[in-house]
C-alpha cells in the first residue's frame, strides 16, 4: 500500500495581480518514491533520502530576492544568480534554497501588473532530463479571469502517460510573448533544447519557435488539422481523404500523387486553406516528417486532456493564486498516478501470449508495462511472417 506523503514545504508567493499585491502560503505535498536497493527489490523511499538530502524549508530573505531581481533586471541569468548568491554566502549549505525557487518567472507590465507568468518545479525539470526530446503545447484553453491563455508545456513519460514540463499563463498570443515563454522555459532546464515540438499551428507560435528553437522540428498536430479541414471545406469525405494524406506512411513522391489526387477529386485547387497547407506539407505530412522522432506524439491532445480538467478546477476560481494552485492540484495528481503505475510495473507480471518465451519474458522485466504491451503488440505480428526457401 502507497504511504500517506509525509514532508510538505511551505513558500511564499508574491505576485502583482492587476492593481494589488497578493502575498500568500501555499502548501506544496511531496511525494514519496519508490527506488530499487542493491538486489533489486523495490521499496518505498523518499527522494530526498534517496539523495541524501533533506528539507529544512526554505529561507529567502528580502535581501536575497532584491539582489536576486535586481540581478535579473540588468540581464544577468538564474543560474549566474544563484552562483553569486552561494558565493556571498559561503556555500551551498548557507544559502537556505535551491535553484528550484529562481525558476520562476513573471514579467509585468507598464502599470506593475502581471503580464506573463511561467513557473516549473524540480520534478517537472528531472522529467525534462529524462524525457525532454518531444514537446507539445497550445493555447486553446483561457483562463475564466480575464481570458488569458493558459499555456502547458507537456511531454510523455515512460509510461506513456502525459507529463508536464512547465505551465505559462500568457497576456496574448502574440509571437513576442511565445518567445518569452520559451526562452524562460529553457532557461529553467539548463538551456537544454527539445527535438522535436507540436503545437496547434498557430503561426505567432511558429515565428517563435524558429526564433527561440530554431533546430527543432516543427509538427503541426494532426487533431486541429482535421478539425480545420472539415471547418473550412465543410466535406467529411475530403476530411478523410485529408486525414489519410497526412497520416499515411509513404513516400514523400507517393504523398505528393495522392495530394493531387485528393485536391482534383474534391476541385479545391484554389481553396487558401488547401493552398496553404500544401505548401505547408513538411509541417505536417508523415510523409515528409519520417525519420523524425516524435515519441508517438502526433497532436497535442495531452494538453487537451488538461484542459478539460482544469477547465473543472477553475470554474469557481477568483485569484490567479487559486488558478497556479489548481494547475499544481492537477499535476500532483498525474504524479501520483506515475507512482501507481511504477507500483504496477515493479510488482507484477504481464500475460505472455507468445511461443517466444525468452524474449517476451526479459521484454516483461526491463521495460515499463505500456512499453511491453506495445514490444507484445510488435512480437505477435512478427510471428505473422515465415521463411520461404
């Protein structure tokens, strides 16, 4: 049986909201971990323990965060921040908090209020480690305060569950303001850039993505698109015949005779949306992103999915404090489900369905239970095939 978390930490968040300064204690649980010890068992530690380090809250002074902001203001980065903030110190161990209480970051506008916010905390950033190749974000869900888009930045674990990287509430969906976004965001993890990204196609978000990311490659997701297609030609059977297009695995010379093909049959050659998205093809045609790793992500559904769940958490929330709260709500509870699922993939076994008994029995014992039953899925075809002589 899971424990009970047992440490929470305790901060304090300021931010200028509008025309008033909030200021409020906010208790943030930590989770316990499961680790291996030396033979292999699995047991129940917490992470900090696992680490050797332990919590003695967190000690900002005023002082701290004055030099700290003031630092910032002139344009010098976290990271330096919090080199020289050890250094005036004495050490690590005198500095009374970690780099997790720098990264996060607000800009505010001419009046003082808040503008853009984007916040991630060391777990969000350990996942980035591990599984930071493939990003997705949109900005399709508003927040019931003031309508501002509500920005997750998410991947997908081992597991193949949704993770989120880090959370960014935005004044507008201007390219300017995407680019703060990203550059904040790869600050917060070390500068490390992702491989690949998917997003709603929004082209604020594109122009910033090649400003900021400029060697990742660019999906666009392929839910919105065939939303779009059927929005702008208004024929199910050309959304089809789109979907089947864009999802297809031929060749690049296969893709553009079918694309002609389908364009013809449906007489929308001077259609601007069809003009536009054949011109776009590299962007989101299988076709032409083979070869690329994507982690199986084809459309940013995985916000979606949070969006629909906050969408519940948020609909009686009165402060942007109540809406950083219910996001964190949020997380925690897909944390929790990782932790069940790393319970389940430990201490139990799969059904093996195969003659391949070797191989499918060591597939069961290194990867995670959904990595195996797709590894199952591909044995059983493969046992499909047979030598001719």
């Amino acid at each position: 049986m899971l424990s009970q978390p047992r440490n929470a930490m305790k901060y304090i968040m300021l931010m200028n909201l509008t025309d008033w300064l909030v200021s409020s204690s906010v208790h943030v649980i930590k989770l316990d971990t499961f680790t291996r010890d030396s033979h292999g068992n699995m047991g129940l530690v917490h992470v900090r323990e696992q680490h050797g380090l332990t919590w003695k809250g967190i000690a900002v002074s005023k002082a701290d965060i004055d030099e700290a902001t003031t630092l910032k203001e002139v344009g010098v980065g976290t990271s330096q921040v919090m080199n020289y903030l050890t250094q005036q110190a004495g050490g690590y161990h005198n500095v009374g908090f970690t780099h997790k209480d720098l990264y996060n970051a607000l800009q505010r506008d001419e009046s003082g209020a808040l503008y853009n916010l984007i916040w991630s905390d060391s777990t969000s950033r350990s996942d980035y480690t591990c599984f930071g190749d493939v990003i997705a974000f949109d900005t399709t869900y508003k927040d019931n305060l003031y309508g501002r888009p509500i920005m997750p930045i998410v991947g997908v674990n081992h597991h193949h569950n949704t993770i989120v990287f880090a959370t960014a509430i935005i004044a507008d969906e201007t390219s300017q303001s995407f680019e703060w976004v990203l550059q904040n965001f790869l600050e917060a993890m070390m500068n490390k850039s992702p491989i690949s990204v998917i997003t709603d196609g929004d082209r604020a978000m594109q122009r910033a993505i090649k400003s900021v990311i400029p060697y990742a490659k660019h999906r666009l997701c392929s839910w919105h698109l065939s939303r779009n297609a059927q929005a702008n030609i208004g024929d199910p059977k050309f959304t089809a015949s789109f979907s089947k297009c864009m999802a297809s695995w031929w060749t690049t010379k296969e893709f553009d005779i079918q694309w002609h093909s389908v364009v013809s049959e449906f007489n929308v050659q001077k259609h601007p949306w069809v003009i536009e998205k054949g011109n776009t093809r590299h962007l989101w045609a299988q076709a032409y992103l083979t070869g690329h790793f994507f982690s199986n992500i084809r459309s940013t559904q995985r916000c979606e999915s949070m969006n629909a769940s906050l969408a519940i958490a948020l609909k009686h929330k009165k402060t942007y404090l109540d809406v950083v709260c219910a996001i964190e709500d949020g997380i925690s509870r897909m944390r929790m489900n990782e932790l069940k699922t790393d319970y389940l993939s430990s201490h139990t076994k799969p059904f093996q369905i195969t003659k391949l008994v070797d191989l499918e029995s060591h597939a069961a014992a290194i990867f995670t239970r959904e990595s195996f039953h797709v590894f199952q899925d591909e044995l059983i075809r493969e046992t499909l095939y047979r030598i001719e002589a």
